[in-house]
C-alpha cells in the first residue's frame, strides 16, 4: 500500500558561531523559528533566515529547514 504524507510543521533554524571549544573548533549555537509555513521556497528561507542571522551578534554557520510531517496509508 503507499503511504500518503501530510505536513504538518515547518520549523527555520539559525545555528550561528558563539565561541570556540576548549581545542579551537567553532562552537554553535541554533536559534530556532516555529510555525513556518510549509509552502514556503527553500529559497526564501534561505533569505530569511541570513536576514535573521545578520541581526544576530554572531556569524551564521548554517541555515536550516526542519519539516514534519504524517504518514498514513493511502
């Protein structure tokens, strides 16, 4: 039978550089944003999401989509 997925939640992370560990690799740190609308791009959260790491004290290290969502069988 095949499945049928439904979304349910979109979620944008911003992991951003704070520091350096004790042996000198970078340290991240995520700010996470919820209740993003799953249609939206991946290109305009990539957007976004350097828009909301420029207003952050620390360099952006990765943007990043979490999508959830449901399985059922069709």
């Amino acid at each position: 039978m095949a499945a049928t997925k439904t979304e349910q939640s979109t979620k944008l992370i911003v992991k951003v550089q704070t520091g350096l560990t004790a042996s000198g690799e970078p340290k991240f740190s995520q700010r996470n944003f919820a209740s993003i609308n799953a249609a939206a791009t991946d290109d305009s959260l990539l957007s976004a999401g350097n828009a909301l790491g420029a207003l952050q004290e620390y360099p952006v290290g990765a943007v990043m989509r979490q999508d959830v969502c449901t399985l059922s069988e069709a």
